[in-house]
C-alpha cells in the first residue's frame, strides 16, 4: 500500500493590491496515519494552557504565549513539515505573460506542492476556503498538479476549525508573513515567537533555505 500524505495548505497577504510587499503561499504536511495523533497532542497542549480558541496567528497575544511558543517546540520536535514560498507583490506582472492574478495563483500554488513529491507516494491536499469560486480554484489546482505529477489523490477545501494542523499552518506562515511584511513590529508576543522559531531553525528566515523541517523559498519573478 502507498504512504500517503496530507498537506493543510494556507495563504497570506494574497490579495492583489493589499499594500503588502509579499504574498505567502504555506503548506503543513504530515503522514496521514500520524493526523489523530498530532491532533490529540495538539489539543491536549490547548488544554495544558486553557486555550479554547482557533489557533490562528492574527490572534497571538501576550495572555496565552506560553502556549505558542509551547506549539514551536512541539511544532519542531515533531516529524511535521511546514514550507512557504513568498513572492514580491511588485514583481508580478500578469499583462507580460498573458494571464490574469487567478493564473498566477495557481503557479503559485504548483510550486508550493512541487517540493520534494516521491512519485510512490498518494498526496492528499486540503485549503482553506476563501471565497465562493474555492471549489472551482480546488478542481482546476488539482487538474494542473496531476498533469505533471499525478500523485494528487484529493485536492478539496475545508474551514480551518476542521482541521488544527491547518490552524499550525496558518500560524506558522503568519510568523513568517509578519517578518517580512510588518515594518513596525510592536506586538510583543509575535516577536517572542519569531524569535522560538529562528533559534529551532539557526536561520533569520529572510532568504530562500534547504531545510526540509521550514523550508523557505522565495520565488524570483521575471
């Protein structure tokens, strides 16, 4: 029987004309027989901490640090994979290549997934629904992923209170979001945990890396 994967997948500052310097397009994988268990750990450190809420970055606050920084360590102890890739917004230039930003989203995407796929390996890919074309966005992400690929089983959408590695998904690229698109770094807490994830990772996360574990990978437009 085939391994199988599944990759909780997030964006940020993806909007057009958002004022961001950056759009991050992130990704969680973990084996799939390894979701409940991650999950149960996961929902028992909530627990550990009195955290009932959505994991979501644009909620960190000083009152529940103990808890997200407790999440990077778990985050890095464990044998799930967080890669983002992040495009300067300015570089995009949809009119060049004859295509519109949805096209180039879907680009995007294909090299968000396109890192290290085995061929004997099922993938099952899941995104967070943002609008009211997400089912069309999923079926046409699916169809140009297994044109090259093939190892795409599903490909769907679910809410992030579905799914908590999701939620790590979406906190993970917040951090890396935040660091690269905020001049003004005031909010205390986020900084604390940029600065957990960067001493796990011995990088300043402002460049492209190799690291399997964070992989960070910017995209050079022409």
């Amino acid at each position: 029987m085939n391994k199988t994967f599944n990759i909780y997948c997030d964006e940020s500052c993806h909007i057009e004309n958002d004022h961001k310097k950056y759009m991050f397009l992130g990704s969680t994988s973990v084996a799939y027989n390894q979701v409940k268990l991650h999950t149960e750990k996961i929902n028992e450190l909530k627990k550990k901490h009195h955290f009932y809420a959505e994991i979501k970055w644009s909620n960190v606050s000083k009152s529940k640090i103990r808890f997200y920084l407790e999440l990077v360590d778990y985050f890095f102890a464990t044998d799930l994979q967080f890669r983002t890739v992040g495009i300067e917004k300015a570089k995009i230039n949809n009119a060049n290549f004859n295509q519109t930003f949805d096209d180039f989203y879907y680009k995007m995407y294909y090299y968000l997934l396109n890192h290290n796929l085995n061929s004997l390996y099922n993938y099952n890919v899941y995104l967070d629904i943002k609008d009211t074309l997400s089912a069309y966005k999923v079926n046409k992400l699916k169809e140009v992923l297994n044109a090259k690929f093939g190892v795409f089983r599903n490909v769907q959408n679910i809410r992030s209170h579905e799914s908590i590695i999701m939620q790590v998904t979406d906190f993970m690229m917040g951090a890396i979001s935040y660091l690269h698109n905020e001049e003004d770094k005031k909010n205390i807490a986020k900084i604390q945990i940029i600065d957990k994830i960067t001493n796990h990772c011995n990088d300043a996360l402002l460049k492209t890396n190799y690291s399997n574990k964070l992989n960070l990978f910017f995209i050079e437009l022409r």
